[in-house]
C-alpha cells in the first residue's frame, strides 16, 4: 500500500497535517500543489489538504481531505493491512 499526501505551501492546515504524518511516522510520497499539478488532477484532488490510501495494484482505497490531523488519520489508518512501521 501507498499514503498519498497532497498540500499547498498557501495552506494554512497543511503545516499541521504535515507534522501529524511525521509524528505518526507514516512513509508518504508527498505532492505540493504547485509542483505537481498533474498529481492532483490525476487523483481528483480538490480540498487540501489530502490523504490518499493506494493498495499495491494503485487503485484507491480510502481518501481523507480538509481536517487532516493526528487524530482523524489514526482513524482513517483503523483496519488497513499495512505496517506503518516501516
């Protein structure tokens, strides 16, 4: 599985989605707005900022956007085979 996350340096809640992953120690591949554009059209992204779950084929599996913090993302994770740990 693949963690998404999409974000916008004129995002006033990205910064605290942000230190949530990194405080939650999840692996992501990171998207800025501004840098890949094409990112965000091909997964739909329209709210920032965006957690996009992927299983091991690429197809979505769950999509969190806007309240993005330690709290709802733990929430999000609950079920999902993945080791985090790594």
């Amino acid at each position: 599985m693949k963690i998404l996350f999409f974000s916008a340096s004129f995002c006033s809640q990205c910064p605290a989605a942000k230190k949530a992953i990194k405080n939650l120690k999840l692996d992501t591949i990171n998207f800025d707005a501004d840098e890949h554009p094409e990112e965000f059209k091909t997964y739909g992204i329209r709210s920032i900022p965006s957690i996009v779950l992927l299983d091991n084929n690429g197809q979505e599996v769950k999509r969190l956007t806007s309240k993005v913090n330690q709290d709802t993302i733990t929430e999000f994770l609950k079920g999902v085979d993945y080791d985090f740990s790594s």
